[in-house]
C-alpha cells in the first residue's frame, strides 16, 4: 500500500519533524520549483536529481562516500538510519526498501536550513579536526609513478624530487604493494631494506607518512589460517560438504580490484581489536604517522555474507570507517554514515578527461551536503593509473587546470610526478596555483576548525550558500566559506562564464562587480578566478 504525505507534510511544517515507520513504500509530492540532493556523492553530477532518476543504496555506496540523507532546495530532509531505494516520477519522490523509520522534516525554508537541521540531529560534529597537514600543505600519493612497483629508492627518490622541483612537503602516501600479501603488516623485504630508516628519511625531508592499508586477507596465508580460527573473517552461507567439525562454513571470497580476498569481519571486537593493534604495529615499529584506508565499500560485503554479529553490508561499511578515529592521519575513499567525523574523504579516481574534470566541484559539493566536510579532490589530473601509462596522449592543461580546481578546495593531492609529464611553461602554471593555495591557506584552516564546530561544509555548492536565487543546477564553481567564490576553467576554453550572486564582489584581479550579474571573462592558463564577496 502507498502512503501518500501530502496531508502529513503540511503537518510537519508545522511540527517540525516527522517520524514514520514504513512497510511498503511513501510518496511524496515535489513542491514547485524545489530540487533534490543527497545519497550519493559519485552521483553528484547528476544532481539535482531529474525524473526518471533512480538509486537504490542497499549495499551500494556507489564507489564513494554516500549518507541515507535526501535534501531539498525547499528546507526538507529524508532520512533512515538503514538505506533505501528512492526514483524521481513525475512530481513524485517514490521511497521503498525502507528497512528502519524514515523522518521527514519539513520544518525549513531552504537547502541550509534543512542540512543544518539534519545535521544537528543525525551526524553532529565533535569539534575534532583531521591532521592540520592535511590541509596546510599538498599532499603526494606514490601511486601514479610507481602503482604496484612501491619500494624504498623510488619513493626516496619521489620524495627528493618533491622539493628539488620547488614543491612544498607534506603528507607523502605509500600505495599498495608495500607487503608481501594482503593481511600481512610488515614491509616485504625485497623492496624496502630499511622500511623505518625510509620513513625516518622522509621526516627529516619534511614529510609525515601514510600507509595505504585495506579490509582484505590474502587466502591460504598464515595470516588467513590465524584470522580464520580466531572467528575474524566474514563468512560465506556456503558449508564445507564431509566435514565432521561444529564449525562447517567457509570463508567469504570476495572478488575486488587486486583479485579475489577474504575480508575482516569488524562486527568482531576480536578483528577490530586485531586490525588496530596492527596498525599500531606498523607505526611504532616503522615510524609511520598515519593511513590511507582503502576499500570498505559496501559492495565488497555480500548481503547473505555471515558475521560475528548481524550486519548489513552499509554497516560494514561504516564499521570500517570507525576504525579511522584513532588516526588523525586517515584518508578514506568509501564510507557509509559517517557525516561530522574527522575522517578524510577523497572522492574517488578520476579519469584524465575533462568529462570527470567537471565533475570535481558536483562530487566535492554534494560531500558537504551529506557531512563530509573534510574531503580532498581527486589526485590531480585524475587517479586512474591507466591514463598516464601513455604521455603522448596527456593533456598538459588539463593538468593545470586540474591543479588550478583543487587548489582552494580543502586539500589537494599531487600523484603524477608534475614534473615529469609537464613542459616548463605549463609546470609554472601549475605552481603557481600551489603558491595562491598557499596565500589562502590560512583562511581555509580557519574554516576547517569552523567546520569541525559547526559541521557546514568548508566547500559549498552555490545554492547552499545563496539560496533561492537560481543557483540549484550551477556546478562550474563554488563557494570556499562565505567569503570566496571560486571559478575553475574546466574546458579547452580559455574562458570563463561567471554568475555572481547578490552582493559587491572583487576578483584576483581588482576589478569591482556589483551582482546578480552574470560575466564572461577570458582566462589564460595561468589564472584560477577568484571573486571576493566584499559587501553582501
């Protein structure tokens, strides 16, 4: 049976909030003019959501970061401690799938009125920041330069090259393959000699150190063997066929980008107790400062999967972001329901195009919108390794202008060596986007120790900061704060079309614009466009 709100939601404007348990499916009629955000950030680009948009979030974090969170342009807000499936007909919202109460607030008038009305109630934040490095100085992930090929001289010599090309030190992020197999946390003895005295190395240059790490146990290791008795695996339905043993399952396989793994089972205070101790490990015995969390996505946890203790594959998802806490150094690229936290979130790799270039400031924005205040860009000019194994057919501007849209974001993240794919007139370019970041770095830690106070978003998509003035559907630039409005080029085009908001604004050029205006402006290779709002 379909249950129709139109009543209720006029009930709940004037209430506030509404609390509903659903078991079958809910419909609520879209307002005019009013559009939809929310759920999954790698959806982004095609929000606001359009008719005939579907998405069912049920073991699905879409490769990316995702909230059971619907906002509207309207002031109103869904949301479900447990996910749901919703589509866009019509002038309707269908919701089904619903496994636990929905609320429906629709006690605002705008977009962030409703996300900060959600965000106090739902996923508040605890006024703690992520490491401060992260967001001061760039950040270099060894992964386009050296993928599977991790090892102590080339990363020294990344690291070196770092800074004899003029670039500042910051986070340094070792990539997959340091160890001899998945589960295993030591440093495989034919690529690094000296794994500490590497990472001492890296100190003394100026860097603190990430590790990549992730969820999998390579199978039929010692490591596997040891997890397995100890009840730290996720498991499979499947039985052992002729075996006499009380414990007859077998050990959940789950295929991934490397292959096929088993997975930690964090329902297990064992494992979790096991994982942590690890990583604990590994920064006391190699010096490391921190992790880079990969994997955890929901689609890697089957839903007929068993575990210690019964979990959906969201939470499992969520249950690995948990672990990031401890570190203050972490970076995560999937994550379920942790809107508020101070956990990095990268959005996920890009390829070198400039199709996904565009959808930097949608991904980024919507991340915001669901909590995730503190999330860096993908690595510049994109993180798909397979792009770069060619230079001939790298586009040198959209590395710059790559560069140029991370450059205000709240970090930004160097992995392709620039040095090494740019000419010298296009290698200046890019720096000098580094230096601007470096000139408005102050103003974005202010906003980061902001944030983590009140839980806005550091980066916010135009509407949030000027609603109601047409800004639902812009996403070729955004708002750093309330105080900066950022421009990237993000075509072949030198030039730039410009929709000021209300208010006197100048750009990085000095030049005095009185909005609403709407300007198109040439932009050499060069320039990343920045309008200060100097009277609303």
């Amino acid at each position: 049976m379909t249950k129709f709100f139109n009543c209720t939601l006029l009930l709940l404007s004037l209430i506030g909030a509404g609390i509903t348990k659903l078991d079958a499916q809910t419909s609520l009629t879209i307002r005019k003019g009013e559009k939809w955000f929310g759920a999954a950030v790698n959806e982004g680009h095609l929000m606001p959501f359009r008719e005939g948009h579907t998405l069912d979030i049920h073991g699905n974090t879409v490769g990316n970061q995702a909230s059971p969170l619907l906002i509207s342009t309207a002031g109103r807000y869904i949301w479900s401690e447990e996910p749901f499936r919703f589509t866009f007909e019509k002038n309707k919202l269908v919701i089904d799938r619903t496994e636990s109460a929905l609320t429906i607030d629709s006690s605002q008038k705008n977009l962030p009125q409703a996300f900060e009305n959600a965000s106090k109630r739902f996923f508040p934040s605890p006024n703690v920041l992520p490491d401060t490095l992260l967001f001061t100085k760039p950040q270099y992930n060894t992964w386009i330069e050296l993928v599977y090929n991790q090892n102590q001289a080339d990363i020294l010599a990344y690291a070196h090259s770092i800074i004899n090309n003029g670039f500042p030190p910051g986070v340094i992020m070792i990539d997959d393959n340091w160890a001899d197999y998945y589960g295993r946390f030591d440093f495989r003895k034919d690529r690094f000699g000296n794994a500490a005295g590497m990472v001492d190395s890296l100190h003394q240059l100026g860097f603190k150190v990430m590790l990549w790490i992730s969820p999998f146990v390579s199978p039929d290791t010692d490591v596997f063997r040891e997890l397995l008795e100890k009840k730290c695996l996720l498991m499979s339905k499947e039985v052992n066929v002729g075996i006499s043993q009380p414990e007859t399952q077998k050990p959940a396989i789950i295929s991934w980008w490397n292959g096929y793994s088993a997975v930690l089972d964090f329902t297990n205070p064992a494992a979790k107790m096991w994982f942590e101790g690890k990583l604990e490990y590994m920064m006391k015995t190699y010096h490391l400062d921190g992790f880079k969390f990969d994997a955890g996505d929901a689609e890697f946890y089957p839903a007929d999967a068993v575990s210690f203790s019964k979990a959906s594959p969201n939470e499992h998802s969520r249950l690995w972001g948990e672990i990031g806490l401890k570190f203050p150094l972490n970076e995560y690229r999937a994550m379920w329901k942790m809107g508020g936290q101070p956990l990095v979130q990268r959005l996920r790799d890009k390829q070198h195009t400039w199709v996904d270039l565009q959808k930097l400031i949608p991904h980024i924005t919507v991340a915001g919108l669901l909590g995730y205040q503190f999330t860096c860009p993908d690595m510049i000019g994109g993180g798909e390794f397979g792009s770069f194994r060619d230079k001939g057919v790298l586009d040198e501007e959209l590395i710059v202008r790559s560069a140029q849209c991370s450059a205000l974001m709240p970090m930004m993240q160097f992995s392709v060596a620039p040095w090494r794919v740019l000419n010298q007139t296009n290698l200046k370019a890019l720096k000098q986007a580094v230096d601007l970041r470096m000139k408005y770095t102050p103003y974005i830690l202010e906003l980061a120790k902001a944030s983590a106070l009140s839980g806005k978003p550091m980066v916010r998509n135009m509407e949030y900061q000027f609603p109601n003035q047409g800004f639902a559907d812009e996403k070729g630039q955004f708002m750093l704060g309330d105080r900066y409005l950022i421009a990237p080029v993000l075509s072949k085009e030198h030039r730039k079309t410009v929709a000021l908001p209300k208010g006197r604004w100048k750009d990085d050029l000095g030049k005095i614009f009185n909005g609403p205006l709407k300007i198109e402006t040439p932009v050499s290779l060069e320039r990343l466009p920045v309008y200060e709002l100097v009277k609303p």
